[in-house]
C-alpha cells in the first residue's frame, strides 16, 4: 500500500473514531481512557466521595445527562441534576418493575447498580456503549454510588436548602416544555418537603387524551394511581393505567377531590390550575412515539 494511501486511510479512521465517541453514548467527554469522571473542561479526574451532590456533579451530570436528559431521556429517567433524585431513589425501574432503580441500603438490588456493572436482566452495561465505543465507569468509581446507597441514599444540600423554604412544586415530568418521545412511566411531582402521606387516599387523578386542536376537549380517558415512596417522600408519582400511545395528554385531579397536597407540618400548595369543568389539571404534555 503506498503511503498517500495510507495516510488517507489513518485521517479516515480517526474522524471515524471521533464522530462515535461524540455519539449519544455517555458522549465518551465524561470519562477518560481509564473509565474515571473528568472535570468539565478537562483537567484531572475529581475527587469523588459517597453523596448525592458528589456523585451528581461528577457522574451523572458529566456522564449520564448526555442521553438521559430531556423529553427524550430513555425509560423517562432525566438524571440531570433538578430531577435525577426524584426518578431514581425509590422509584420502581421500568425494564424491571420489581426492582428499584435506588434501593436505599441495598445496592446489590439498585438497578442503576446492576446497569453500571453490566448484570442487569435487561439490555447492556451503562454508560451506553462501554465498553465498545468508551470507557465504563470503574469499579472505583461505581464504589462510591454502591457507599451512598448503602448509607441510605440521602438527598443532597439543595433539598435541605429547599425545605426552609416554604412548601411548593419544584418540577413537574413531564411537562408543556417539551413533548416525550416514549410514552412515559410515570408523572413525577417534586416538592421541596416531605408529603403527609396520609392524606394521599383523599385525592384521586386520572390522565386525559385531548382531541387535536386549539380547544381542550377530552376524547378518552385513562385512570391513574399516586404513590409515594417511603423511601422520597417529596416526589410523588402518578402511574398510568396503561401506556399512552402518541397525543396530547393532561393530568387531572377528579373535581371531588382537592387541588393541593400537605406537607407533614400541615403546609398546603395547590398544584392545578382549574380546567373548562372545574377540575384541576396538573400537567400538560406532548406524548411523541417513535415508530
């Protein structure tokens, strides 16, 4: 092979390696060769320590966010750093229900623990495309995540900011912002204190498919449970009764119910803003299913 060719051949090959590192696959720019977390902007890996702000700024901020982010986060799990708590600590996975994607004290049954060490029933390792097309977190690493579920899996210091401060919704997924495009699990409500569970058996909510068009008017309806998990008490989640195929949907709490929810301290918010019948609806949201 003659050199010009060769040279072609090795330029060809390395803007073919680039182009899938910068693939959706945990981006590849979050890890170094080794599978430790960078800093953003480069530099050496960060110390990393067994909390939520740690684990976030260094693991799935960097790393994890790259894919699962957004209205088209996989199996609806956004792990940016304003929802990733809510949708993981306590929260049922939903390529294996009877597991919990963080099952605080025990990170052997946390499903993100399975996924990051690649023994999970259901598809591959994570971050996607370890350890073909970039690095997997290290054993190290993973450490550090298994310790924080171990020790409970606490919040960070932006929850316990946010709890002095009065009760109120902190995010709603999904939301009008931008459609899904899978249907999604679950409905997420993040509040900033903890919720009297014992007033939940006095709500009840249902989900709406809307006609298209300008005017909201409802063609069919799916009935919905609420549940939070002991181990969250802020985020409280609605579960379809069956998947939402591709529409227009909204959140609605039934007009015999009331509109606001209470903390344990007897704080109340109102999270609905009355609809054309005068029941409350929560949330709106795009369902956009990819064929």
């Amino acid at each position: 092979m003659n050199s010009p060719l060769r040279s072609l051949l090795f330029r060809s090959a390395v803007l073919l390696s680039a182009t899938l590192i910068a693939a959706c696959a945990g981006n590849g720019e979050g890890l170094d060769a080794n599978g430790r977390p960078l800093v953003p902007g480069g530099g050496a890996p960060p110390p990393l320590s067994a909390d939520f702000d740690s684990i976030q700024a260094n693991i799935f901020t960097p790393i994890c966010s790259v894919c699962h982010v957004g209205g088209g986060a996989p199996e609806g799990l956004r792990l940016d750093a304003a929802n990733s708590y809510n949708l993981l600590v306590g929260v049922p996975s939903t390529e294996v229900p009877s597991l919990l994607r963080v099952n605080p004290g025990d990170p052997d049954d946390s499903y993100i623990i399975q996924k990051l060490e690649g023994h999970a029933a259901v598809g591959g390792q994570m971050p996607l495309g370890c350890p073909n097309t970039q690095p997997c977190l290290t054993t190290s690493t993973i450490a550090f995540i298994r310790q924080w579920i171990t020790n409970g899996a606490p919040a960070g210091t932006a929850a316990a900011q946010a709890a002095a401060t009065p009760l109120n919704v902190m995010s709603i997924v999904p939301d009008s912002t931008e459609p899904v495009t899978e249907t999604p699990p679950q409905v997420m409500i993040a509040f900033n204190h903890e919720l009297d569970v014992s007033q939940l058996a006095t709500h009840s909510l249902h989900i709406e498919k809307l006609a298209p068009g300008a005017a909201p008017v409802a063609i069919e309806q799916v009935p919905a449970r609420i549940s939070v998990a002991g181990a969250n008490l802020r985020a409280l989640m609605i579960w379809p009764s069956r998947p939402l195929t591709a529409g227009r949907y909204r959140v609605v709490i039934d007009a015999n119910s009331s509109p606001s929810f209470s903390d344990i301290a007897g704080q109340t918010v109102a999270v609905a803003a009355p609809d054309e019948r005068g029941e409350g609806v929560i949330s709106t949201f795009d369902v956009e299913v990819r064929p």
